[in-house]
C-alpha cells in the first residue's frame, strides 16, 4: 500500500476534525501518515491565536518542521498538505524529500517560493482567497493551479470539496 503524508494547517491537530473528509475515503488506499506541523514546527500552543503560531511559523518554525519531516520520512510518499502544511512540503521536497505527487490545499506563502521542487504539483484555492498566488508566480513554474469559486482559505474545509479532492488522489496509485 502506498503512502501518503497528511501535513495539518496553521492550527494543528486541535481544530483539525475536518481531515476526516479526506481520510475516510483515502483509508482504503494509503498507508497514512497525519503530522501536526505545529509539532513539526515545535510551535508553543500555549498561546493558541492565529496570530502567534503564524509568528512562529513564519521565524523560524517553517524551516524548523521541514527538518522535523525530512527526519521522519525517508521513502517515496504522496502528499496531502493543507496552508502552511503546504509550505512545508514544498520546502521539504526541495531539500530532498521524495514526494511521489504533492496535494496543496490554500497554501498561500508558496507566492514567495522561488524555486519548484521536482515532482508533480497540484495546487487548489479559492478564488476569494486574497492570499493565493498570482498567475505570473504560477508561470515562472509552468504550473497550473485550480481556483475553486466561491471559497476562501478554507476551502479544504469543504465536504464537497474534501470528497472530490481524496477521489482524484485515490486514482493516482
């Protein structure tokens, strides 16, 4: 059975009960992995606002759970990885990680990348995400990303979403 990773948004396993939307159809055909980037990240909850774990992300934590995950995974895996989780990844895959196909749901800090790492992307925001990538960013890459209507950041969120994305994840092994 193939692997996939599933990276948490900026919140973390507290608020993360909307990841059942994908892992109850993607149980039967991965060996999954869930990771709290805020403990990847060693992020201190004890101020749980959205303003200080993104803080925390954004100095230091980000590149502090890239290392974290490049530690833990060593084999090929896909990847399912929502906001900052996305980010991670990204980075992570940059640094080596073997990602078979990334899957990243609203992660906005990617407009900063600038460099793609080398394997297939598949990227999806709401169109009323004021955050997400301009399609010049997404150019530079020749990547294409879906903008799904009438969604903010947490599109992934979703159910209708959620379902449709873990289908299309599903058919790629």
């Amino acid at each position: 059975m193939q692997r996939l990773i599933i990276l948490s948004d900026l919140w973390g396993k507290e608020k993360a009960e909307w990841t059942q939307l994908y892992t109850s159809v993607l149980d039967n055909t991965f060996d999954i992995q869930y990771y709290d980037c805020c403990e990847l990240g060693n992020v201190n909850k004890a101020d749980y606002t959205e303003a200080s774990l993104h803080q925390q992300f954004v100095n230091g934590g980000v590149e502090k759970a890239v290392q974290s995950l490049l530690a833990k995974e060593t084999g090929p895996t896909y990847v399912l990885a929502f906001s900052i989780g996305g980010t991670i990844a990204w980075k992570a895959a940059l640094l080596g990680l073997n990602i078979l196909s990334l899957f990243a749901v609203s992660a906005t800090r990617l407009r900063y990348e600038k460099d793609s790492p080398p394997t297939n992307i598949n990227l999806y925001y709401g169109d009323e995400d004021p955050y997400k990538p301009e399609q010049a960013w997404s150019n530079q890459f020749q990547l294409a990303f879906e903008l799904i209507s009438f969604h903010n950041h947490s599109l992934y969120k979703d159910p209708a979403f959620a379902k449709k994305l873990s289908n299309t994840i599903a058919l790629c092994v």
